[in-house]
C-alpha cells in the first residue's frame, strides 16, 4: 500500500494522474478493455470483523487487511463489479457479510482510515483506494487489454446494517463509462 503521509498532494490529484496512466495504458493495449465500476463501502469498528473473516473464509484476500480497526476507525473495502443499474443493496438491516458483493471483476482494494484524525474524509480515502486499485491491477497485468471505469459508488455503513449514504462520487474527473441509475441513498442527498 502506498504511504500517502509523506506527500503534499491530495488523493484526488493522485487520482487525476491514476486515471490519465489507466486511460494511456488502455488505448496502447490490445484487445477489449473490462468495464467496471468501483464499489467503495466504508464500515465500522463493530461490522469490521465479520466483514474480514468473511473474506477470509470466502477467497483468503485478506492477509494484508488489518485484524481490528481502532476505535473511531474505519475501513474502506473497493469492490470492482459490473457497471449499471444497483438497486437497493442486498442485506440492508442484516449481518455486515450479507451486504457483501457476490462476484468481482478483479482483486479488491482496502484503506483503513480515521476521521478524527482532521485528515482523513471517506472521500479522501475512496480516492486513495481507486488510485492504488489501478496501479496496482494495471501494474500486475491483472486486466492485460485495460480498464473502461464508471465514477465509483460510495457507501458508509453504520453498526448494524445501517445504510447511512449511498452516492456516485466523480471528484470532478471525467470517467470512460456513465454512472450506475438510481443509486442515491436518501434520495433527497444529491451531491
């Protein structure tokens, strides 16, 4: 993972220059590109530990993945899935495992964070992510033709299956495939 610490640059201007190498290696490359669309949720103290064991059990990625979170920490899982149309998230008011997506495209990506430091944003965190998610594939040949990206989803999860807000977060960027419909969550919080 990449230490972000030591540098002045804000993770969405990484990001910004993460998309442009993505977007270069795509059009150099041969064969169709994967179109995915990046689902970030960032979950709690209390969920964290059926989320990771989950992950454990199901595919062993999570080697790298913190054991406990602190305790105004929080983590934040990207998921690369099938671009469109999400309805309502699976599992909502159920166990954190349940709201797990059922097939990737791809390895995932995870930045555990704390908002109380004055730094961190979940915004701020899902822009890391991405970034590292795509040096990372690209870097390790995981998608040899390159990527075609939707603006990735944003969900933050409360104790207990509590959707809190669900949203397209673009960062002003331009992105290769349209947003995913209907995806707001309360409706009325458009950003």
């Amino acid at each position: 993972m990449r230490l972000w610490g030591g540098t002045r640059r804000k993770p969405e201007g990484l990001l910004e220059a993460a998309l442009v190498r993505a977007s270069s290696y795509t059009t150099t490359a041969t064969g169709a590109p994967t179109k995915i669309q990046l689902l970030g949720q960032v979950s709690g103290r209390t969920d964290w530990p059926r989320i990771r064991d989950h992950w454990e059990r199901r595919s062993g990625l999570t080697g790298s993945w913190p054991r406990d979170l602190g305790v105004d920490g929080l983590a934040l899982n990207l998921w690369p899935i099938q671009p469109g149309r999400m309805g309502v998230t699976a599992g909502m008011g159920a166990k954190p495992e349940k709201r797990q997506p059922r097939a990737l495209l791809g390895t995932p990506a995870l930045v555990s964070f704390d908002p109380g430091d004055g730094h961190s944003t979940s915004e701020g965190a899902l822009a890391e992510a991405v970034t590292n998610w795509l040096d990372d594939v690209l870097g390790h040949g995981e998608h040899p033709a390159g990527v075609l990206l939707a603006p990735p989803i944003l969900e933050e999860w409360a104790a207990n299956g509590r959707l809190v807000r669900r949203r397209v977060v673009t960062f002003g960027l331009d992105w290769q495939l349209p947003s995913a419909d209907h995806l707001t969550w309360p409706t009325n919080d458009v950003r």
